[in-house]
C-alpha cells in the first residue's frame, strides 16, 4: 500500500472516530433535510425571504445598474449565503469517508488488491449524482447570476425563486410527481419536438419565397411552438393552402399533446393526494406534546376518544377503515387512516418520544398484541393500554410489554352481574362512569419536586377539597395498590393518588400537586 493511500486511510478512519465531524454533519442535515426539526422551519422561511428579496433587488437593478450601496451589500449577502448553502448540500449529501472504509475493508477482507482510483471514482460519482440533480442544478443557476465578470448570466437570476422548491413541502411534492411521471413527460416531449421540426419545416419550405414573415427556419420553428400551443398570435399567418393544412394539423396535434399532458398531471395529483392529505396530518402531529395515540376507532375506540377529547387531552387515531377515521376528523380528532401494527407509522407518529400513551383499541387480539410489541420495541416507558378480546389471551399482552389489558367483555359480564346482585350500587357506579353526576375517578401522579411529597394523608385535606381518596398505587412495593390509606400514610414521589370528586375539585388538586416543594 503506497504512501498516499495510507494517508487517505488515516484520514478516513479519522473523520470516522471524530466526535465533533459527527455532530457537525449531523447538525448540517437536521438544519436542511430534518422535516421535523423547528430549526429548519425557521431556515426555510429565513431562506424564502432571502429568495424572495433577492430576486427583486436583481430585477430592481436592471433599470438602475449603478444600484445603491446597501443592495450591492445585499445581494453579495445573499450569493454568500447561497453559496454555503450549496456546499453544504454538497458535503451531507453522501458519506465519502464511509464509502472509502467501505470499499477499503472490502478489499482487506476479500485478500484483493485495494484500488485508490476506483475509490475515488464512486466517491466523486456519487457527489456528481447531487451536482446534476434538479434541485441542485436551480441552486447553481441561483449562484451563477451574482458573478460580475459574467454579466450575461444575469439572465437566469429569475432562476433563484425555483430554490422556493427546496423550502415548501406542496412544492416539494409538485417535483416528485414530476420526476416520477419522467418516462412519459419525456415520451411526450420527443413526440412533441417530432412535430415542432416537422411542421416547422413543412412551413418552412411552402412558405419561405411566399411570405414575407417567414425568413429564417427559427421564424418557422417559433411560428410552429405558438400555433402548436394554440396561442395563435396573428404575426405570422400562413399564406399558401399548403401551410394553411400544416397549421390545422398542428393545432390538433397540439390540443391532442396539451390533454394528454394534463391527464398525466391530473392523474399523478389525484394519486398523491392522500399522500399530501397524511403528509399535513403528520404536520399536525408533530405540533403535539405529550399525546394519546388510540389504535383502532370501532366501538371501544370510539367511546375511549369521546371521553379523553372531552377531558382535553390530545388524541391520534389510527384506523384502516377511512370511513372511520372521516368519523374521527368530524368530531375534532386528528385521524390517520395506517396500519398501526407497523413500527415506521408508530415511529413517525412518535411513539417513544413525544406520546406519552398508547391505547390497543382494535377488534383482533391478534392485532393488539403486535401493536403492542412494536410500541414496546420503540419505547421502554411509554404506557401501553390493550384491549382483550378472548379472555384467555390476556396473558399475551403482558408479555409483549403491555402495562394493563382489559377485557371489554369480561367487564360487561361483571357489570351485569353486579346488576342482578346490587341494582342501587350499580346504578351509583354508572352515573359516574357516564358523568352525569359531575363525579368522576381520576389519578394524580406525585413527581419528583412536587410539595405533596413526606407529607401525610391528613395533611392534604382531601375531606375539605370535598375530595375522596381511593386508594395509592406505589409500584416499587411488594404490594403496590393501598386501598383507603391511612391518615398517617407519608406520600413519595411516583405516588399515583386514585382520587374520586368532581372534576374542578380534582383539577384544584391537580394544581397544589404541580407546585414545587421549597425545600
């Protein structure tokens, strides 16, 4: 191995090890491409203003080239931001040190001959993949207009509003239909300068001694491109029966070429409109801080929704039926018509990072446990809520991870029997369930710098905050439910009180908890 490919290898394994490359990058691609990221949304906005600006003080200075100082400064702000920005995209946009490991532990562990040219050809390959990409060919066009000793490059500074693209997500999704209609955009266009030379030179040869507008073959061609386009300008007209034939030909084929045009686009709309419709949900979702995602909007789901939407917590629903998630939209929720059982939707909802619950609300027992194992494989603490179809599938759901798993059924049953048993008690139990009484159940979960925590049961007054204390759930004891406490019982932090009370009485509650202790 020669001296200059050794240095090459430390260099690459180098930047591989370096801590500080790694968070540089990595910062360079939240700030461009992270759709996620706050800083990127106010980059892009930072960038269409300076778009925007910069192509109206350019316009500005065709008129008045001797400028003025502060837009001089100005547009020379904005190539050097451009310019960075370019190199940038240029840097992120592939890992040349990894591809040049890569191929370097290929050869080692294959016993072949390391090829330091080759290398460096697929690591320039790929950068030149992002140099003739659309996007960054409109960034180079941006550039080109700013540079003095070629002043005719001005004519492309109209270009800078395209990088617009770059920075809207509706005009980011315009580019990918059109790059994936590319086959048939192009068919269309060799069709299309098929007939532009055909006609033009039919034109060009019937009119040319007959009409004294016609001269050259590019009077030809332009009169060929407007009547193709059925602008129909009346600069040039025909004289000759011949070319009267080649403009109505023309006109049909072009009116022919202009639908079958706008079929492709229209078709390739109506395909990415869902995708456009999810892309905004997921917008909205992003919004979101410490949400509920409910899988599954049946019977279950639905009343599960009504009664934490009326609570003001926020919700996403997940479902497969797209009626029911239209149901969803209509009542104020956010709903995404997914498979919730697949990690990628779970994970671009953010489970395991900003949704602090998820609830298993299908009409599958099947179903329910593979959501619940794909939410528990993204997130250790997320609090996971199953719904049990079949009794004896309970189990299941403990071990995919789930925190509790109730039986729907099994619920009903003992609610009947308490029923038949004790009419008055279940009559009490059900107007609190339903909330027609104002008195409902909820927990208050004690944290770690809240002021209820060493401090008795006594001491919280919960008789005179018209409050009743059920039970405390301390997960950390070998019995971890008390049921109605003792006054003397000292509270930790992670306590969950079960508290019982109306609703502006628990969120007073609710409030004392949430301050902070002084010591």
């Amino acid at each position: 191995m020669g001296y200059i490919t050794t240095l090459f290898v430390r260099f690459a394994y180098f930047l591989d090890a370096s801590i500080r490359y790694h968070h540089a990058k990595e910062f360079c691609r939240t700030l461009l491409e992270s759709q996620h990221s706050k800083l990127k949304f106010y980059f892009d906005i930072f960038m269409v203003l300076l778009v925007v600006f910069s192509v109206l003080f350019l316009l500005y200075e065709v008129k008045h080239p001797d400028g003025l100082p502060y837009l001089d400064a100005f547009v020379q702000f904005s190539l050097i931001v451009f310019v960075i920005e370019y190199l940038l995209r240029f840097w992120i946009y592939s890992d040349s040190h990894k591809l040049f490991l890569e191929a370097y532990d290929h050869a080692t562990n294959n016993d072949i001959p390391f090829s330091l040219r080759r290398t460096i050809f697929i690591i320039i390959k790929k950068k030149l993949d992002y140099i003739f990409s659309p996007l960054a060919i409109i960034d180079l066009l941006a550039i080109l207009p700013s540079y003095r000793p070629l002043r005719f490059l001005r004519i492309f500074s109209s270009f800078r509003i395209f990088k617009l693209f770059r920075y809207a997500r509706s005009m980011k999704t315009f580019t990918e239909i059109i790059t994936g209609k590319k086959f048939e955009l192009f068919t269309l266009a060799i069709f299309a300068s098929f007939v532009i030379f055909t006609g033009s030179s039919a034109i060009y040869i019937f009119e040319t001694h007959q009409n004294p507008k016609i001269n050259t073959l590019f009077d030809a061609i332009y009169w060929a491109i407007v009547t193709m386009g059925t602008v129909g300008y009346g600069d040039i007209v025909p004289v000759t029966t011949e070319g009267m034939v080649v403009s109505m030909l023309l006109i049909i084929f072009g009116v022919a070429i202009i639908a079958f045009l706008t079929s492709i686009i229209v078709s390739s709309f109506q395909s990415k409109l869902i995708e456009l419709k999810e892309s905004r949900t997921f917008a909205d979702v992003d919004k979101l801080e410490n949400y509920i995602v409910i899988c599954g909007y049946g019977r279950v789901g639905e009343v599960v929704a009504k009664m934490l939407h009326e609570d003001g917590y926020n919700l996403v629903v997940i479902d497969n039926d797209p009626t029911k998630i239209k149901l969803a939209q209509q009542r104020g929720l956010i709903g995404i018509v997914a498979d919730a059982s697949k990690s990628k939707i779970l994970g671009a909802l953010g489970v395991g990072k900003r949704a602090s619950q998820i609830i298993c609300a299908t009409n599958s027992d099947e179903l329910n446990v593979f959501i619940t194992l794909t939410a528990r494989s993204l997130s250790k603490q997320i609090i996971i809520i199953a719904r049990v179809i079949k009794n004896n599938h309970k189990k299941k759901y403990f071990l995919a991870g789930a925190n509790y798993a109730f039986g729907a059924d099994e619920t009903i049953g003992l609610m009947g029997a308490q029923y038949i048993d004790q009419p008055i008690s279940y009559a009490a139990l059900e107007e609190m369930l339903t909330e027609n009484t104002g008195v409902i159940f909820d927990i208050i979960t004690i944290h770690e710098h809240s002021c209820f925590i060493n401090k008795t049961i006594e001491e919280l007054s919960l008789h005179e905050k018209r409050l009743l204390l059920f039970g405390i759930l301390r997960k950390d004891e070998s019995i971890p439910f008390h049921f109605n406490p003792s006054n003397d019982f000292i509270l930790k932090d992670h306590d969950m009180l079960i508290i019982m009370g109306r609703k502006h009485h628990i969120n007073i509650l609710r409030k004392l908890n949430d301050k902070r202790s002084v010591s």
